[in-house]
C-alpha cells in the first residue's frame, strides 16, 4: 500500500469512526464533507497528495463577495490571518470566493486519525469564530474590516482559558 493510500484510509476511517457523511473525489484524492453549524453550511474539501505527501483542508465559506465588497473583504482576511498558527483564510479577489485552507505536510510521516480530527476542527472551528464577521462586513456597507475583526478578537479576549 502506498503512503498515498495508507493516508486516504486513515481519513476515510476517522471520518466514518465519527459518522461523518462523504463522497469521494472522482478523479483526485479527496473528500468532499458538509458542514452545518447553528449559523451556516460549509463545504470542505480533504485532498492528500503523494508526492510531496501532505493533507490539504479547505473549508468553503457560503458567500460569494461581490466586487465592490472585495477591497473590505481582503483587509478582514488580513486581520483575520494575522498571528493565526495554523490555516489561512483565502479571498480569491477574481471570483470572490471565500475559503479557509489549511495544508499538513507529512513527509515521511503517517497521518493519524487523531492529528486529521484535530486539524480539521481547527479549520472548522476558525470558519464558525469569523462567519457572523465576515458576513456582516458583506452585508452591512457601514461597517469596515477593522470593526468586524473586532468584534470576534473580543469575543476571544473574553473566553476562558484553560489554567
């Protein structure tokens, strides 16, 4: 079995262990998975490559930034990347697609399924924290990136913390 395969069957199994529902890509290695959370859906997408080996996250935010609104939008990704530790939000200014990505190189190493649950809550967990922020910078003309961002960074500041 080749570390290609090795790695597809660990995420296939985490993701069933957590009856997680998929479909498999058809001409790639990947997983494409729907998320629900109180306030939105998420597509995200697993892909795992070879060579190099790696696992490559990408949860895709429902929204479709108009033009107009793609110059605000670009600044609260920024703000919203700034001192992340894993994953980055991505605005492709063309299209206006939203997306969070997160990529774990592997090398010679085996994926576990416990690291694949891991990183695939962060990236999940990141989109939830930003979702009201990003929509409400799209939706609300008046209000700037530097206000949405805020909003979540004291929410954060706010939150207990493990002692």
């Amino acid at each position: 079995m080749t570390q290609l395969e090795t790695t597809m069957n660990t995420i296939s199994q985490a993701l069933d262990a957590n009856d997680v529902a998929y479909h498999t890509g058809e001409r790639h290695a990947s997983f494409e998975i729907g998320y629900r959370c109180k306030a939105a859906h998420f597509s995200i997408i697993v892909g795992a490559q070879q060579d190099p080996h790696l696992v490559l996250i990408i949860v895709k935010l429902p929204f479709v930034v108009p033009e107009d609104r793609r110059p605000a939008m670009a600044e609260a990704v920024v703000r919203a990347n700034y001192g992340a530790i894993i994953g980055r939000f991505d605005l492709n200014m063309s299209k206006g697609d939203l997306n969070h990505a997160i990529t774990v190189p592997l090398g010679d190493a085996e994926l576990s399924a416990s690291l694949f649950e891991e990183v695939l809550g962060c990236a999940v967990a990141r989109c939830e924290r930003y979702h009201r922020a990003f929509g409400r910078l799209l939706f609300d003309p008046t209000m700037s990136a530097a206000e949405a961002c805020a909003e979540v960074e004291m929410a954060l500041a706010d939150a207990p913390r493990p002692t």
